[in-house]
C-alpha cells in the first residue's frame, strides 16, 4: 500500500513553500572559510596534512571537522559521536548521515550547514594513492548489492519472496533508478555520475514483504514492509527505488510517487518499476507511530539514492506518551512512514474525518468501509 512519500530531507511541513525555503537561506549565516584552515586553535588543517599521502589520485576528506567548526561558531552542542577521535579520523560519512545525528537542528540551519561544510571540504581536497582510492569507493556503501559472478551469468533478476502472497507480475523489480528520457541531461548529470556502480536485482536483507492479516489494520488484505532484524536509531535499510521522471509530469493516478532530488525537481514512481520499499505503509489508523523516514544520500561514487532509514526517534502524538526510549525497529516489527498531509487531503479531503484511530490508541472506532481496491498489492 506504499504511496506517495515527502522527501524528509528537505521539509517535512507540506505547507513550507520554495519561497520560504529562499528567505530562509538569506538570513541563515555559516562561518567564514577561512577560520577551518587559518585558525591555530582549530586542528582541521593537522588532520587534513595527517590524511595527504603520495599518488595522483584524489579524494575529500572527512567532512566531520567542519561541521564540529560550524557548529561551534554557532554555539551549538556538538554530540559525542561526532567528537569520537576515531569518527573524526577514520571514517568518512556524507554529509546526510552526519546531519541525521543533528535532530534539533532547524530546517534553515541544516542547509547552511551542509553548503558551508560541503564547500570547505571539497576546498581541502587531499592526495591519496591509488589502493587507498579503491578502499575510499568502498566507504558509504550500502554493500548489499555487490554484483557477484552469479549474477552476471544471470538474466533474470532475483524476485523477493512475499509472505502470504506473490511479487506483483506487473512490477519489475529493479535496485538501480530507471530514467525517463524527458528529464534534462543536466539535471540528471548532477546525480548519476560517469562511474554509476550498478546494483544485483536481488531482494534486501534488511527487510521483508509480508501480507497484511490484522483486521485491525487500514491495510488489512494487502501487503506491509517489515524488518527482518532490530536495528538501531538512524540506520539505512534499503532505498526507495522507482522511474524518475520531471516532478509534475509523473503519472498523476500513480499512489507510488515520491519526491526526489536535492530540490524536489524530480518523482521517482515505483508503480510499475522498483523494489521492496514500494510497500511500506502510512503510519495513520495503524495505532503506531512512524518509525522510519525518507533521507536523500550520495554512495560512494556520488550517486543520489532516496533512502529509508530507522527514525533517530519517534513523534509523540495522540495518547501514546511512552514511547520517548525509543531505541529503533524490533525485528518483524512493520516500517511505518508518513505519506504527508497534502497526501491524504488530496485523497479523502477533510482529514478530521479520515484519522479514526491515533497512536497507542485501541481499534474501537474503525469505521465500516468497504474496500474497493482491485489489486491486493496497492
């Protein structure tokens, strides 16, 4: 029943327009380039020299000293995870993952911060040699599709099983993004690099489709995305996988779209082409809370993927007040996202009317409707 999702990266108020998102931007203020290179009481520019090795290959470094610098001009509180000496010498997460451990930060404070940080790194690009370029490929992968042997020789792609049902015959399954020829050649050149690693169609290992048997549930009779472990707050489970196409030129009887790209230019359609995450259902009516959220990221070589990850933590709406622990998806638990209110008003018009049951709520008020859809997997 996975429908329309909003691109959580960019705003999660449907009402917040590309006007207020520009006013935003003019008033927002990022320290000066120069104070992460320049400072003596700043130790960015030791790590970047400590990071510099021989060979003509080249790579950015880390990204996490910059927005420790950002955040302390601003006098914001830097967590402990991004303190830790060996997240801030060893690994290399984009920007999005770094800003994920960043919940408090303001829509307006979180763009600034990813231009400032993004601009002075890529600044401070360092020489590597050829093997630690290979090993630097590898970081920020998702690593779940790797192509083996095995499926080169394979034609057909490695349909997930459903429990308690079939795939639908008229999805073609697919990890990578399908492009329509209509989207301008740069718009796309700025999310598909040259280098674009190519993915095995096989199922995730991170989750699993599963029918729906609860009466109880607003999606009874058809099929629901679950967690096939317990994973911890912000982890990636899989990307939302679909035809990318000009946004307001997608099929507009399509319930599979989601907004894509870095500005919300573009849909990505999983109606008849895509992966598990077409299936993940809106939270409203379930009794439960969203538990995980759509979040744009780069892989390693630079690839814009719409991916879903566990929620840092969960809202606390309606008369569920004890759920401020939450400490990520248990296994077999369903994923819940938000379709976002501009969804459902365009669907069942007063939403006052149309939300029966909140979260921690039981299932006495369910009204008496009758389901008219004729294919079981929408």
């Amino acid at each position: 029943m996975a429908k329309k999702k909003k691109n959580c990266n960019i705003s999660q108020d449907p009402t917040y327009n590309k006007r207020q998102r520009s006013e935003d931007t003019r008033h927002t203020f990022s320290p000066p380039l120069s104070t992460v290179a320049q400072s003596p009481k700043n130790e960015t520019k030791e790590r970047i020299v400590a990071q510099t090795r021989k060979g003509g290959e080249k790579r950015p470094v880390s990204i996490v000293p910059y927005v420790i610098r950002w955040l302390e001009f601003r006098k914001k509180t830097v967590p402990k995870s991004l303190k830790c000496d060996d997240t801030r010498e060893l690994a290399t997460p984009d920007i999005d993952q770094v800003l994920r451990q960043l919940p408090n930060l303001r829509e307006r404070e979180r763009r600034a911060l990813k231009r400032y940080a993004e601009k002075a790194r890529d600044r401070d690009c360092v020489e590597v040699d050829s093997d630690a370029k290979k090993e630097s490929d590898l970081e920020g992968s998702d690593g779940e599709y790797e192509i083996s042997e095995n499926d080169r020789l394979s034609t057909a792609p490695q349909v997930p099983n459903v429990r308690g049902g079939t795939w639908p015959s008229h999805v073609e399954f697919s990890n990578d993004y399908r492009w329509d020829e209509s989207v301008p050649s740069e718009i796309k050149d700025k999310y598909v690099p040259r280098t674009i690693r190519r993915r095995a169609a096989r199922p995730s290992r991170n989750v699993y489709v599963k029918s729906i048997t609860d009466l109880d549930h607003p999606a009874y009779g058809e099929f629901g995305l679950y967690s096939a472990h317990n994973l911890p707050p912000g982890s990636w489970l899989l990307d939302y996988i679909g035809h990318n196409t000009l946004g307001g030129t997608q099929d507009k009887n399509s319930d599979y779209v989601s907004d894509f790209g870095e500005k919300s230019e573009l849909a990505c359609d999983a109606n008849t082409f895509g992966n598990e995450a077409r299936f993940i259902n809106d939270f409203r009516n379930t009794g439960k809370h969203a538990n995980v959220e759509f979040n744009v990221r780069r892989d390693a070589r630079g690839e814009l993927r719409q991916g879903v990850y566990v929620k840092l933590k969960k809202d606390v709406r309606g008369n569920d007040k004890n759920n401020k622990d939450f400490n990520g998806v248990k296994q077999d638990e369903e994923l819940l996202v938000t379709y976002g209110k501009s969804y459902w008003r365009s669907r069942v018009g007063n939403l006052t009317d149309f939300v029966w049951r909140l979260p921690g709520q039981p299932a006495t008020n369910r009204p008496q409707v009758e389901t008219t859809s004729k294919d079981p997997c929408i």
